[in-house]
C-alpha cells in the first residue's frame, strides 16, 4: 500500500508526463502522446479520493483530465498547458494542506 497523498501522486505523474512529452523527448510523437496519457491515466486511477475541501486538487484533477483528452488526439501543446494548469493547481493544493 501507498503512503502517498493524492497530491503527491497526481504531482509525479504530471512531472514525468510533462517531461516526457517536451518536443526534444518525442521521437515519435504520436506513440509518446499515447504512452503519456496511459501513463496520466493511470496515476488519475491511483489518486484516489479527494476531500470536497480542497478545491485546488480538484481543479489540478480536472485539468490532468483534460489533459488525457488532448493526449488521446495528439494534441501535445494543449495538453502541455492543462498539465502547467495542473502542475500550479497542486503547488496551492500542498500548501493548503
């Protein structure tokens, strides 16, 4: 079992997902936009609940959410952006904890 929190989980995944989709990382941008979001969705599984009070983890999620979409269409710069979005959701989501 995890001793991760739920942000600190969502915090990784889009760190890594992020990097991994930075132009200079994507050889093949469409077989990277695909692993990237199998990688955001499964780490959006593993959050788990969150407390109705924290609103900016709520907002981080629905950006990572948005994020998958745009990944499932190749769509790397909008999906960079949400996953930005989500990175400065979390950073007040820590601090509020």
């Amino acid at each position: 079992m995890s001793t991760r929190t739920s942000t600190e989980v969502l915090e990784l995944a889009v760190e890594q997902v992020l990097a991994a989709v930075r132009p200079a990382s994507l050889g093949d941008p469409v077989a990277g936009a695909r692993h990237a979001e199998e990688s955001l969705r499964d780490a959006l599984r593993d959050t788990g609940p969150v407390a109705d009070d924290n609103v900016a983890l709520r907002y981080a999620l629905a950006c990572a959410e948005a994020a998958c979409e745009h990944l499932k269409y190749c769509e790397i710069q909008e999906a960079r952006t949400l996953l930005t979005a989500a990175r400065g959701q979390l950073v007040l989501a820590r601090s509020a904890a």
